[in-house]
C-alpha cells in the first residue's frame, strides 16, 4: 500500500483524510502493525485508485485477520480521524 501511495503521491495524512481515517493508522497499515477492516481496504483501494490490487492483497494475506475498526484506532491515537 506505501507504494500505491507514495505512486499517487499522497502523504499518509491526505490519504486518512480520503478514507476517513486517522494517518496514524495508515502508518500502522503500511507497516504491517495493524490490519485494516474489510471496508477500509475498500476505501483505501478506492482513495488509491489500486482497481482492486489492495483489495486482492490483503485477501491473500493469509495474516490478515480483523483490527480495530478506523474509528477506534483513532481513539487510541487520539488525533481526529
């Protein structure tokens, strides 16, 4: 997902704010330390104009397994997702 990002070039905070979700986050996902909702990889495949790659990735992803909602991660954060 950085790549995609950093391709698009979007800072992690554009892309939180187009997803509706904290940057923090975002850094969280791309460092592989959380594992972002199904309707966030949604959103983050739309945001990052990926046609379904990140959707596809993160389905193959035999780590994958849910995370904290978007929402609450930034709660924890403490920044206004």
């Amino acid at each position: 997902m950085r790549l995609r990002r950093r391709e698009a070039t979007l800072s992690q905070h554009e892309v939180g704010r187009r997803a509706h979700c904290c940057p923090s986050y975002i850094s969280k996902i791309e460092r592989e330390t959380e594992f972002p909702t199904v309707a966030l990889v949604h959103n983050l495949d739309q945001v990052l104009d990926a046609g379904g790659a990140i959707i596809a990735a993160r389905a193959a992803d035999t780590r994958a397994r849910p995370s904290r909602s978007p929402a609450m991660a930034c709660l924890t954060c403490l920044c206004s997702g």
